[in-house]
C-alpha cells in the first residue's frame, strides 16, 4: 500500500452507534462514534490482552473493551481500567493507536501515513456536484489486488469485447487518445469508433473521460450526464473494498431520481463487475498489477502512467508497506 494518502475506508451513513470493524491496509480497524457523532478509527485491538474493541460498546465518550472493560477516548487514550480502580493512574503509554479521521463526500477517510503538524487536503473531483440527492452509491469486496482493479479503470478498450453484450455497437478503434498527467491526476479522454478507414471527424465514436486522482479514485464520464466514482482500498494482498457512485443529470424527480440511479448501479455490479470484469480479473497474473510485467501498448498509456507512478511511491516507501 502507499503510504502518506487520504484513503476513503467506509460509508458514513453504515457507521452508526455501535462499534464496526473493517479490515483496511492489512490492520484490523475499528471504527466508532463519539458523543458528538465524530468518526473515530482506531487498531482493532486492546493493548490489555489483545481482545477486539469492535466486540465492546460506546461508554462515556469512550469505546470499552468487552474482555475487561477498558475505556478507551478519542485519541485512544485509556481512562478506565476497573480491575484497579477509576482513581488509579493510568500511564500514558498504556493506548490504542488512532488514526486522524475526516468525513467527506458521504465517506469516511483516514491518513495513513506519518504524523504531520497539518495534513494536506481529502482528494476529490472538483467537477462532481455536491448535491448527492439523484445519486446511488454500493460497496463490495473483490478477491483482487488493488493495483489490478485501478490499471482495469484506465482500460476503455476492454469494453467492445469484455462488455459487448451490454455495449453492442461501440468500435474497436480508440481514436483520438489522450493522456494528461498532473501529480496525483491522470486524465485521459477519446473515442471508441469503428475501424472503417475514416477519420474521427468523418466516423465520430463513443466518447470518454477518465480522471484518476492517485492512489485510489477514479471518475469515468462514460455517456452525457451519466458519471461514475470508483473508490478502490486494499483490505490485504488479496483483497480490495470497492464503493462506486453512480451520477446521473437526465431524471431529477425526488425519490425517482435516486431509484433510476440505484437500479443502474446494481446492473453496474451485476452484470459488468460480477459476470464480465471480475472473471478477467481474477485471471490476471500476477494478482498485482506491474509495468514490468505487461507488454503495453499506446492505448494503455494512462495505465502505464499509473503503474510507474505507482512503483515509483512503492519503492519509497517499502519500508511502510505490508507488500514486497
């Protein structure tokens, strides 16, 4: 994983009064609320005898440990141990680690990386509205690497062939292609057309637009007033937790809005993740994605992109990361 990134692990709306545990990064987190209903992430462990605090409850602007019923505050700080007493010292170093933790865009994030006296600001697409009313949004886990799941987000040219069942008519041929690199911003944009010897002016296509925001989001405008947000975190090695939110201008009646919405996203999970792109995807090898080991081609410039950045932040930070 890459370190030193906001990463958005959770929906807020599913993190309500009880404690949640979620697996993020290769740690066991949990993630609960205080009195004022702030978002609080911690390691999934009590330091006492090692018992998950996610089992326990929300006591006192604390979580309490269910084994012993150690209370631990916001900043992970232990305030009770009853076993000797409310009035006893407790020494400082006797605390869980905690993550710093915003809200933002409907997500929980947390920094993961070094402590800093000011952390930069949460990432997001400044051309997405902030009205969520006409949007849906779903969360899964995928048996793939998360690297394999970013470089499938760049892949257009997958769809006339992974995807044609539900995408009959779109060409082969991507042309124009281009590719912008700003930092932590990818875009590219072009057209899928068919292969017919005429010029992208003569025989127009299918036109797309694809900002990627490094490490984990990515915006694909794949149709006028029709916009996709996929937000992809390792969970391990093996492992990734996939949110996607789906955007729509073209029906804005209350409720109905959101259904529209709804329904074309569970066909977006269905059909094109489930059926089609996973497949593919658990095929790849090897389950992480390296640009050393492909043989790219210019349409794969923005995933080539991608991956040397990538490799780039990982080979900094090896020392950080749970992979090789």
């Amino acid at each position: 994983m890459i370190f030193n990134y906001w990463y958005a692990i959770f929906e807020s709306k599913k993190l309500r009064h009880k404690p949640v545990h979620i697996k993020r990064m290769g740690e066991e987190l949990v993630l609960w609320r205080d009195a004022k209903g702030k978002a609080i992430c911690m390691i999934d462990r009590c330091p006492h005898r090692g018992a998950a605090l996610s089992l326990g409850k929300v006591k006192n602007d604390c979580i309490e440990c269910p084994y012993h019923g150690f209370q631990y505050d916001i900043k992970g700080q232990c305030r009770l141990m009853p076993c000797i007493g409310k009035n006893a010292l407790i020494p400082p170093g006797f605390r869980v680690k905690k993550f710093p933790t915003r809200e933002a865009q409907e997500f929980i994030w947390i920094w993961w990386g070094e402590e800093r006296l000011s952390l930069p600001d949460l990432p997001w697409f400044e051309e997405l509205p902030n009205d969520l009313a006409h949007t849906a949004e779903s969360s899964q886990v995928w048996d793939i690497h998360y690297s394999r799941i970013m470089e499938n987000n760049f892949d257009i040219h997958h769809l006339p062939f992974v995807h044609r069942s539900v995408t009959p008519g779109v060409g082969t041929l991507l042309d124009p292609y281009k590719v912008e690199v700003n930092g932590d911003f990818i875009r590219t944009w072009g057209q899928l057309r068919q292969d017919n010897g005429k010029s992208a002016e003569e025989s127009p296509g299918w036109f797309f637009r694809i900002i990627v925001i490094f490490p984990q989001l990515t915006l694909l405008e794949l149709a006028p007033k029709v916009r996709l947000v996929v937000v992809v975190t390792p969970i391990d090695r093996d492992y990734s937790w996939v949110a996607i939110r789906y955007y729509q201008d073209y029906v804005k009646l209350p409720v109905i809005g959101w259904f529209v919405s709804w329904l074309i996203l569970m066909v977006e999970f269905k059909i094109f993740q489930e059926k089609q792109d996973l497949p593919i995807l658990r095929s790849l090898k090897p389950k992480n994605a390296k640009k050393s080991t492909n043989k790219l081609v210019y349409p794969d410039t923005g995933s080539a992109h991608y991956l040397k950045r990538h490799e780039q932040l990982m080979y900094q930070n090896t020392h950080k990361n749970i992979e090789p």
